[in-house]
C-alpha cells in the first residue's frame, strides 16, 4: 500500500493539488503558521470540510471549514479562532479554489474526518 504522503506527492507531479501555506492562527490546532497543505482543486465541497476559497470582500485565499453550504451555493465558512463568516459574511461556492487534503507538514489527512463543530 502506498503511504498517503507519496499519494499526495504524486497528484501534485501530475497537477491534481496545489500547495498553500498558511499564514496565521485561525485554523490552530489542525493548521498551524506556516503548513503547507495540500489542495485538491474541485468545484465541489461538503459541510466539514477543510478548504481553500476566495475571500468574499478581498484578494486573498482563506482556508476554512465549510459550516453550511445554502441553496444558493453560498458557503458559511467557520475557523477555531479567528475570522469566519461571522465577520465577513457568506462566500460564494464559485469562489472554491479547493478542498484540503493533507497537511504535509504535520504528515496528517485533512479529509472530512478532522471536523469543527
């Protein structure tokens, strides 16, 4: 069985994922400053999970769990301890860069299984 980082490694070779790096505390302690995660570029997302998606009000990415998706393909995006849709509102779902996969610094999946409630 092929260990899941070599998995990650691959899809990134053949440009199935893009790297990111995060930048402050708000995700802690699934996401720390400065991990670099995995993302599975995707159109799609799924209530917990972990992603990369467009700020509503700015030109930054925002990585984030998915609280809610409504009916009008707006996104409620949560964090642990910083600022979420709380502050800034609702995302678009076509603003999704994508879904998080493996943080390949702390070597853990980031799969729908490590959820915020």
């Amino acid at each position: 069985m092929i260990p899941t980082v070599l998995k990650e490694l691959l899809a990134l070779a053949s440009r199935k994922r893009k790297l990111f790096r995060v930048a402050g505390t708000s995700m802690a302690p699934i996401l720390e400053p400065k991990d670099i995660v995995f993302i599975q570029p995707s159109t799609r997302c799924e209530k917990g999970d972990i992603v990369a998606i467009r700020h509503p009000h700015k030109k930054t990415i925002l990585i984030k769990y998915v609280k809610e998706i409504d009916e009008n393909n707006l996104v409620e995006l949560s964090s642990p301890t910083g600022t979420d849709s709380k502050e800034f509102g609702k995302a678009a779902l076509k603003h999704l860069v994508g879904v998080a996969t493996y943080n390949y610094s702390q070597k853990k999946s980031l799969l729908n299984g490590d959820t915020f409630s």
